[in-house]
C-alpha cells in the first residue's frame, strides 16, 4: 500500500488513491455496479476496502474498467476484454523494460 500523504490535497493528484465508491464509479463509468464487480471476479481490478467493508475504486482502476467498457460496448465478451487489457498492460510495461534496458547498454 502506498504510504499516507501527510497533506490531504496530494491525495487528489495520486492515481492510485481509493478516491470512489462503487456507485460513484459506476455512474462516471456509464455502467452498473454488476460490471464493475464482473472486472473484479475476472480479475482486472481489485478494489480497495474501506473500513466499513465497501469497495473504492482508483482514478487507475477507472481508467482499466474504461477500457473494458469500451471493448464489451463493441462486442467482446467480459472475460476476453479482461484478458486483453490485461495482456496490453503487461506488453506496455515489457516495453519499458526493454527500452531501459537500451539506454542501459553502451553503444559499440
């Protein structure tokens, strides 16, 4: 878990802030609740818990759960939309890697 910002305000610029309910996320979403839990079961996103129990979504997870809405919304059933996302997400960050790996390396 990221560590605590001691200045309230810094929480509104970090993506990965449990910032949304469900519901709040649902209605920015233009889904259901039902989706979102479905992101969940198919292991997209893991929602944070607050206290009480109730799921809270990150401006990052809004971001992922966008995406999945955007390839069921054309046709892709909910566990393949997961897969692909997460299958993008894993070529951008090897990408990365490799690409420092480059900067990394002298040049003959």
């Amino acid at each position: 878990m990221p560590p605590r910002s001691t200045h309230p305000v810094d929480k509104l610029d970090d993506d990965d802030y449990p910032a949304y309910t469900m519901g709040r996320a649902a209605e920015m979403l233009g889904t259901t609740p039902a989706f979102l839990r479905a992101l969940g079961e198919h292991r997209l996103i893991t929602p944070l818990r607050s206290e009480g129990g109730h799921r809270r979504y990150t401006r990052h997870q809004l971001r992922l759960a966008a995406r999945a809405r955007q390839l069921v919304d054309t046709g892709t059933h909910i566990e393949a939309a997961c897969r692909i996302i997460i299958l993008e997400n894993q070529l951008e960050e090897a990408r990365r890697i490799n690409e420092e790996q480059r900067t990394r390396e002298p040049t003959s």
